[in-house]
C-alpha cells in the first residue's frame, strides 16, 4: 500500500507562493520599533488605562522586547508579529487590573482540585487536554480566549451573540491557515482548540513561550532564572478572573512548560492531578522542528535547519531532565503517568483512573462526551505528516535519542521509528 503521508519537500529551501512573496514584500522597509515605552504607551492608548498593577514587570519587559529586537534573523513580518502580541500582553494586563480593581471578591475565588496535563510538545497533550475537555463540569481555556481573556471597555456580543474576541481569533486563523496551510496537519490552533495557560502566564512576562515564536536563547536563559513561584501565583489570580468571568467550574489546565516548573505548579495549586505523558524524544523533536522549519518560511529570513534542531534537542532535554528531577513531587495518589502509545484506543481506563485520583465522579454523561469526542477526533484527522530527520536537519534518530537515556531509564516510553 503507497504511504499517503504527507512531506514537505521544499522544508528547509522554501518556495514561496505570490501571496507569501507580497506579504514579505510589502513589509521588507517597515519600521517596527520594539521600545518598551513606545509599546506601553500604545497599550495605555488601545484601552484607555494606565494601571499595570504591580511594576515588577518592567525589566521582564525590557528583557521580552530586547530578546526580539537581537534576533536578527526574524523577517519584519515575524518582528510585526511579536511587537502586536506584547502590545496585546501589556492591554490585557491593564484589562485584568481594572477588572480586579472592580471586583475585588475575584481574590476569593479558589481553584479547586485542577487536572493539569503536563509532558512534551507533541507527546499527547493536546489530545488529553482536548478530550477531558469535553466533559461539560470543566473549565478550559479556547485558543480564542487565551489570545484575550479580557474583554476591551465597551465591547460585548453582537447580533448574533458572537464574542468579538472570538471573531477575531477566528480572522486570525483564516490569513494564518491561508499563509502556512500545512500547520492544521501538524498542530491546528483553530479558535475552540483548548490551549496552554502559559499564554496568559505571559501576561508577566514569565514564560518559555516567546522560544516558539524566535531565536531568543538570552530569553531562555532569564526566564529559567526567574522566581517562578510568584508568576504561577498571577497565573492563578488570572484562572481566578477568568471564572468569574465565564463560570465556576473545574478547570483542567495544560502546558510542556510544566515539566520544568513542578515545584511553582505544585505549590501553587496543592490539590491538582497531574498527568504525565510520555513519548519518544525523538518523535518529538523531529514533529517539533519540522513544524517550526515550516512556519519560519514566513518567520525568518533564512531557515537554519541545523541550528534550530540543535537548539531544540537541548531545550527538551532541559525539560526533561527537570521532570526526572521533580516527577516525585507529585505522589502517586494524585498523578498517573501515560505512555503516548496508550492514547490511541485506550484513553477510557487512563481517564478512570485520572478521575479517581481527583475525587470526581465519571458519570455516564462525562463517559458519553469522551466517546463522543474520540470518534470525532481520530488520529491524523487533518492527515499524517511524513518526518525525515536526518534528511532536513542532519540528526540520526539514533544518535538524537542517545541523549535521552535517563529518560528512558525512569518511564515507560516506547522507541518510535
């Protein structure tokens, strides 16, 4: 039977269709000024607010933007890019104060007994967090929401009831998809995919997330020196507001983020269940980088195949390494481990015992919408990506997963081709 799989032949050479050209084009002279004052004084314009809440923020801040501005290999569209999300940063940071100035019993609220979902990108964790999901009694965070969990000043639904916020997201989505569409067979961040809290983590300034969007290894290298403690704290104050905003459930939380940061995720919140998947380092690096070549096509001036992987190989072993550290910290009465080969068919006995561990009763509701989203959702539905690691980043599996003893000594992970 001939492998369907689909492969992208121009990856680390790319060939550029007119629209992508225009687009790089049209932006090749613009001047994008990354100055923190510049970019606060905009946030300040956009929402009309001038209180940030603690000032603790402004060398995170200063450290975020110059990280972007010293990459000198980011094409202006990918500068433009970045300089709008810390502008959206900094005017939900403001949004967020005013809503806590307003309603300060928001302070009260508690988050009870989380399912947090903690493991590599590209390990199963957008699958389980997708799946638990879809019980109705949990609260998640959509993609749309956490791009902007506040609404601006004076916007609310329109005719039909849609959520400005979710309309934009979903414009956002659109040009994305028709600019790099090979991204929905990789990883589809369409607006109601549940997403990571790490991105209103980085309402701080606090997380690894601006690693995904550049070349910042002098980001890196702060944020793993931050006091990480009190920035799951704000990320907890925003899970607070954003219930109050829009329901109290149980949430159920996810981020590869985690794996480094299992001291603050547990302290923060004490009564969580923690599932751990598992997968591959390889598999995982090979999906990672091979998304990453593909979207800097419109990121980056050149693609560096051999400086990306390397730097990535050292990332998830940096992750990886903190997880064998501090897996322990999580006892085994409120934490399952999951091998990736046991989320294809056998996801119901994984959430039973997930349930049990959290005090939650699986009803026959919750077992009906797992099913439901499980036949809805079958691996490769958006179909199967063809990865050559060697071939577009010079690595042997072999030689890739070499670094990943340890890893293999403390799980349960199965080798993957």
């Amino acid at each position: 039977m001939p492998d369907t799989a689909l492969g992208i032949e121009d990856l680390t050479v790319p060939v550029l269709n007119p629209m992508q050209r225009e687009v790089l084009v049209q932006l090749e002279n613009l001047s994008v000024d990354l100055d923190p004052a510049t970019l606060i004084a905009e946030a300040v314009a956009k929402t009309g607010l001038e209180d940030f809440g603690a000032t603790d923020f402004h060398p995170r801040l200063r450290a975020y933007a110059g990280a972007v501005d010293a990459d000198s290999g980011n094409t202006n569209l990918n500068r433009l890019i970045l300089r709008n999300r810390i502008v959206r940063l900094l005017s939900q940071r403001l949004l967020l104060t005013d809503l806590l100035r307003r309603y300060p019993e928001i302070h009260g609220i508690e988050i009870e007994r989380p399912i947090i979902v903690v493991g590599l990108p590209r390990s199963g964790t957008t699958h389980l967090v997708n799946l638990i999901a879809s019980d109705i009694r949990r609260r998640a965070l959509p993609y749309w929401e956490s791009q902007e969990p506040f609404p601006m000043h004076g916007e609310g639904p329109d005719v039909n009831g849609v959520d400005p916020r979710f309309a934009r997201s979903v414009s956002e989505h659109e040009s994305a998809m028709a600019m790099t569409p090979l991204v929905q067979n990789m990883h589809d961040r369409f607006p109601q995919a549940i997403e990571e809290e790490v991105e209103i983590l980085d309402l701080d300034f606090a997380s690894y997330v601006l690693e995904w969007h550049g070349r910042v290894p002098q980001w890196r290298d702060y944020y793993l020196a931050l006091d990480q403690d009190r920035h799951y704290g704000y990320l907890r104050t925003v899970l607070k507001a954003l219930t109050f905003l829009r329901g109290p459930r149980q949430w159920v939380l996810k981020s590869p983020q985690h794996c480094e940061q299992l001291g603050p995720l547990t302290r923060t919140f004490p009564d969580a269940t923690v599932a751990f998947t598992h997968r591959d380092p390889v598999a995982v690096i090979q999906s990672a980088v091979t998304m990453l070549a593909y979207g800097d096509r419109m990121r980056r001036k050149e693609i560096d195949p051999e400086g990306l992987v390397d730097y990535w190989i050292d990332r998830i072993e940096r992750l990886l390494r903190a997880c064998v550290r501090d897996r322990d910290l999580v006892g085994p009465d409120r934490s399952v481990d999951i091998g990736f080969h046991q989320l294809n068919g056998n996801e119901m006995p994984i959430l039973e015992t997930l349930y049990g561990h959290n005090g939650t009763a699986l009803t026959e509701a919750a077992r009906a919408a797992f099913r439901r989203y499980l036949d809805d959702n079958p691996r490769g539905k958006h179909g199967r990506m063809r990865y050559d690691l060697q071939r577009h980043f010079g690595r042997t599996p072999d030689e890739v997963r070499s670094r990943f003893g340890f890893y293999f000594d403390r799980f349960d992970v199965q080798e993957e081709a």
